[in-house]
C-alpha cells in the first residue's frame, strides 16, 4: 500500500513538472535578452552581480556574455545616453560621458577640480597594476604616495578592496566605478596597453568638498 501511495506522489510530481515545462517561455533571444538586462540594471539603482543576472534570466554564462555584450554595443552604437559599464563581475549602467556636462548641471555641480600630475602618475599605476599595496605604488613610482593615493580615495577613484597576504597584511587599492565613468571607460580591457602609463595632466574632475572649501591637491 505503501509503495502504491509513494508510486502515486511520485507521478503526480512528474506530472507537475512536466505541465510546468509545457508553459514555461522558450529561451529568449539575444536582442530579446539585451533588452532584459538593460531593463533590470535601470530599475536595480545599483550595480549588479552577474550571479543576479545569471538566475533572474535563467541563462548561462555564456549567454549572459552575448546578452551584455549586444546591450553595450547597441548603447554605444545608437548614441544611446546611457553606457554599459563593466568592473570584475559587476555590471551596470551609467551616463554617456559626452553628457556629463549636463548631468553636472542637473545636479549642481559645475565647479570641477583638477589633478595634479602626481596623482595621476599614481592613478595610473594603481589602474594598470591593481590591485596593488602603498608600498608598491612608491617602488615603481620612486617616491612617497600619501598624499597622492588620499587625494584619489577623496574623489573616490581609487578604494581600499581588501588585504595582501603578506607580512603586515597591508591594503590593496583598486579602481572604482566612478574612474571608469569619470575617463569614459566601461571597462578596465578599454585601458591603452601599456606596463605603466600615466594619463594626462590636467583631466577635469567634480570638486569635493576640501575643494570647494578651499583647499588644493598634493
């Protein structure tokens, strides 16, 4: 009797599952899931992890490789306003930077500050060796950082990810979103090939509040 009930629940969950499959959608195609993806990352706020993408989409990684790269393609392609921006395995969407002057109007922010060629040099160095420690930073650039690497943390460039697994453990910076916003990059794989290449003196960035306070860059 036993094994007839267990025989009977077994099929009845059979059933269900195939009933379930029979209405489930058929796998979306690549502009069907472009437009997905673009739709989540406006309405998320935020960056998301491509895990998230991963199981809200139901798609593997390969696809969700495909669906992320037609979205960026076509933003870019169309001279959309918005951009695709990638950072390790977050993803999300961001101004077009031929627009910035307008969203800085929009959100009140018109003075700008500027960079000094130190701090660049550091920014470049950090951007194309990350994610490295402050003692690493001044091997290859020769001098003392503080200031430098401060100034980048301030504007929120440059962030402390995590610790070497080294004597001390001292911290490793990385890039931020923002940089990339900030230079018009949507990934680090848009970077000039080079071991070390600084940026261009001068490169204009929104004022923090020491600027607007008055106080200058190191």
């Amino acid at each position: 009797m036993q094994e007839e009930v267990l025989a009977h629940t077994t099929n009845g969950h059979q059933r269900a599952r195939a009933a379930r499959d029979a209405v489930r959608e058929p796998a979306i195609d690549g502009a069907r899931l472009a437009a997905a993806i673009e739709s989540l990352l406006f309405v998320s706020g935020r960056p998301l992890e491509r895990s998230e993408l991963r199981k809200l989409l139901d798609v593997d990684d390969t696809r969700l490789a495909s669906g992320l790269q037609l979205l960026g393609e076509h933003l870019e392609s169309q001279g959309r306003g918005v951009r695709l921006q990638n950072l390790g395995e977050q993803v999300q969407l961001v101004t077009a930077p031929e627009n910035a002057a307008y969203v800085a109007a929009l959100l009140g922010l018109p003075m700008t500050a500027r960079l000094t060629a130190a701090t660049l040099e550091t920014l470049a160095v950090i951007a194309y060796r990350q994610p490295v420690t402050r003692a690493q930073i001044e091997a290859i650039r020769g001098v003392n950082s503080d200031r430098a690497l401060a100034s980048l943390i301030q504007h929120g460039l440059v962030a402390e990810v995590g610790r070497a697994q080294a004597v001390g453990r001292p911290a490793l910076f990385a890039t931020t979103p923002e940089f990339l916003q900030q230079f018009g990059l949507t990934s680090l794989e848009q970077l000039p090939y080079s071991e070390v290449q600084p940026f261009e003196a001068g490169h204009d960035l929104p004022a923090t509040r020491s600027d607007l306070n008055g106080e200058g860059q190191e």
